[in-house]
C-alpha cells in the first residue's frame, strides 16, 4: 500500500538586499507567495553584483532621465532609493512544472534567498556550465550583443580599452576569431594574468598598438575613452559599451576625428543587435549566453565570493572605483 507523501513546507518570506540610500544597503524580509500556475518558487544558490550598473545604482548616480529606462526586470521601489535592484540570480527551482523541478535555472532577479517568477522568465543552465559560472550570463549577453554590433572580421586588429568583467568578456569573444590581433588595454598591470588566461595581449595605455581595425570601450572613464579614440586606425569603429550615469564626458573630437572618418557607436543590451535580430530573440540571447559560459576560461574573472547576509557591509568596496574588483559572486546559504 502506498504511504501518503508528506505535504510539502513552502517558503512564505525571503531575504532581499535593498539600497536605501546613497552609499548604503540592507537586508529587507520579502514576502513568498505561492507559485499559481504557469510560475515557478526558485530558491537562490548565487548572485553577482553587476559591477558598472549596481555601482552607480548604489551611489545614486542614475540620472533623473533614465529612471523608466534603467528599470531592471524585476526591480522593485523607484530611484533613487529605496530600490531592490540586481539581474544575475542563479537558484534551484523547488516548485514548478516537473520537467524544471530541481533543476539549475538562470533568472534576471535581483538579489534574494527565494523567488516566484512566471516559468517563461527562467531559463535552464545546460549541462556543463556549473551554476557558479552561469550568474556571468547577463555580463555576457551584453558582451555578445557588442560584437554584433561592431561585426568584427578576420585578421581584424582590436583593442578593448578597460579590463573590467565586460571587457574581459568582450575580449574573450573577439580573441577566439581566427587571425584577429587582440589587445586588453588596462592601467593596471595585475590585469595581465587575466588577458593571458583568456588567451588575449595585455597593454598598458602607453604601450598599446596604434592603427586598431575596431576598439571597444569599456572602461566607463573620459580618459578610457579617449585612448579608444586614439588608438582607431583610419575609418575605424569605436564600440562604446560603458554606460556614464549623470557624468559629462569631454571628447578630442575637434582633432582628426573628422579627418580620419572614424565612427563612434553605442552599444545596449535592452534592444536585440540589428544584425541579429533575424535569428535571435531575448530569450534565445540568453540561452546562447548561457551555453557560451561552458568555456572554464570565464572562471578568472570572479575576484571574491561573498556570503548574501554580508552585502549590506560589502557593497562600499565592491561600488568603490578605486577598488580591484571584477565580479563579487554571492553565495546563499
């Protein structure tokens, strides 16, 4: 005779982290409904701080302009503060269709222990990428839809200007491509063990190759950039992928900027790249994102691994631009 199985005990509150004012976070209690049907209960096993977004976030440095369009998807409050904002959440579905019961799943949530989201807003982690590596998945979408934009060729010339984690990651794309030159240009020298491990050159800004085919910007800084233009060949493209807050930005565009027909674009995750809107959607982005983070080489961009209960005291470092910060991963327990 069959025994009667146990009911199950579901989680009615979660742990989330706030930032509340400028410079300062919290952990706030969340409360946990039941999943209805077509959603799922995720419960979190890591996080990861989206260094260039969730620093300015934290700072309050998002411009009263951007306040609609820099919602995340999950984001709850309103700028400046008090905002529950993040959208690199790795975690276990415990409750959900049985195809995803138990199964790793990405989601673009902010940092908290437990979660109900519709099922379509997970995606599964495939076989192969530990769940560990897959909060690198948003970082990487970015990434991915740079190089769409820019259509890199073979045997191109690229310098990516600011070894940060999207730089890096950006590197790492473009470097795979056969006959491409690819430098990670950076001030800090301690960034060359990572250029070297994603197989790429390392320079420092006064020793990079002149007469680069494509830069990418990546640094978030005025002098960043300005090396990126410096740096471009005659008709070159200059990739901007770092994103100013409410910061002013002088650029040398009186020289030969003009002269040398050099074209300066923007890149942004919120729209699918032109050049791949054909073949790709959000959700196919991410899945391909997701198989990308197979390569064990990613591994060297996470710098610390922190415990959730301390992101409140973290947070300070981890926004601090002076810091040598790449990705902080957050582990839940």
């Amino acid at each position: 005779m069959t025994q009667p199985s146990e009911p199950r005990t579901l989680p009615t509150a979660a742990r989330a982290f706030w930032v509340v004012a400028e410079g300062r976070g919290a952990i706030r209690p969340e409360p946990v409904l039941e999943p209805g049907p077509g959603q799922v209960l995720v419960r979190a096993l890591f996080s990861a701080v989206s260094r260039g977004t969730e620093s300015l976030v934290f700072s309050g440095k998002v411009p009263e302009s951007e306040f609609q369009r820099m919602r995340c998807p999950f984001q709850s409050g309103e700028f400046p503060f008090p905002v529950k904002y993040g959208y690199a959440n790795v975690g276990r579905v415990e409750l959900g269709p049985p195809e995803l019961e138990g199964r790793a799943v990405f989601c673009l949530f902010p940092h908290q222990s437990t979660y109900v989201v519709a099922r379509e807003a997970v995606r599964l982690i495939p076989d192969g990428v530990p769940p560990e590596r897959a909060v690198l998945a948003a970082n990487l979408e970015t990434a991915i839809n740079a190089v769409w934009d820019a259509r890199p060729l073979l045997g191109d010339r690229i310098s990516v200007v600011g070894a940060g984690v999207l730089g890096c990651l950006v590197a790492r794309l473009v470097g795979r491509l056969p006959g491409a030159d690819v430098e990670l240009v950076d001030l800090r020298p301690e960034r060359a063990e990572i250029a070297a491990a994603l197989g790429v050159q390392f320079r420092r800004p006064e020793e990079a190759s002149p007469e680069r085919d494509l830069v990418f910007h990546a640094s978030a800084s005025a002098q960043g950039l300005r090396t990126a233009l410096a740096l471009a060949d005659q008709g070159a493209k200059i990739v901007e992928l770092s994103w100013f807050g409410d910061q002013d930005v002088a650029l040398p565009l009186g020289e030969a900027f003009h002269v040398r027909r050099l074209t300066l674009t923007s890149t942004q995750v919120g729209t699918i790249s032109p050049e791949a809107r054909r073949r790709f959607d959000y959700a196919q982005r991410l899945d391909f994102a997701l198989e990308l983070l197979k390569d064990p080489a990613f591994d060297v961009l996470f710098s610390d691994e922190i415990d959730f209960e301390s992101l409140p005291e973290q947070m300070p470092r981890i926004a601090d631009a002076r810091s040598d910060v790449l990705c902080s991963r957050v582990r839940y327990t």
